[in-house]
C-alpha cells in the first residue's frame, strides 16, 4: 500500500509525494496595457512559498489561451511571450524546489460576453451578445 509521501508515478513523470496544490483563480494579473494577464511578482511569491514548503506538484490557476476566453479581465493569460516568459520564471522556480509545475489551461467561451442578461421579451429570438471588455 502506498502512503502519502511516496512518490507518485504517471507515465514518464514522477511526482514526490501526493500532497498537490490545485488550481486556485487568483484574478489577481493586470487588466489592461503591456501586461495584461501577466504573472506578477505577486503569483511569484504566492507559487513560490509553497513550492518551498515542500508542495509536490502545484498546479497554476486557470490560465487563458486567449484575451476574449478570460473568465475574468484580470485572469493570467499564455497568449503572448511575454505571459509566457513570465509563466517560465515560476515554472523554473518551482522545478528548483522539487515541485513538478502543471497549468489549468481555460478558455470561458461566450460566457465572458455576456455583460447583461437578455431583456425581457415575448419572442423566441436571442438578444444581441454585448462585449463585457476590451
């Protein structure tokens, strides 16, 4: 039987134990400008202290793949280098601690569109989609 610091092995990777951090939306990156959805030093430090506490895979919150399928404006983002460059800066860090790096990739859909419910109405017809930003 195996118990909860045995390595953990999937495929051709081996995790160190089973203690895992799952995905937590932080919304916590830039809304607008240069870096719009780009992990700060705030996800630094936050990815960082647990992957030195010894957390053995750590998978990053729900990360965009692309500006309009954010769930929210301040949701990272991996749809430009430097998101990416800045998502390899955390990646490296915790690989340095033993911690193995995972992403919750995301993509909302309509769902961010939609500001506003459709009004009111009498027909079966659909009410015109609204930006929500940007």
């Amino acid at each position: 039987m195996s118990t909860l610091f045995d390595p953990f092995p999937l495929r051709s990777l081996s995790v160190p134990h089973r203690v895992w951090m799952a995905p937590m939306c932080q919304y916590s990156a830039e809304v607008s400008g240069p870096e719009t959805g780009v992990a700060n030093d705030w996800h630094f430090a936050h990815y960082a202290a647990r992957a030195a506490g010894g957390t053995g895979l750590i998978l990053l919150e729900a990360t965009a793949v692309s500006p309009e399928g954010r769930i929210s404006p301040a949701d990272l983002g991996l749809w430009n280098d430097t998101q990416a460059e800045a998502l390899g800066r955390i990646t490296r860090f915790l690989k340095s601690q033993g911690t193995v790096p995972g992403i919750q990739l995301a993509h909302a859909s309509l769902r961010n569109l939609q500001s506003q419910p459709p009004p009111p109405t009498c027909t079966n017809e659909r009410a015109p989609i609204r930006g929500h930003w940007g």
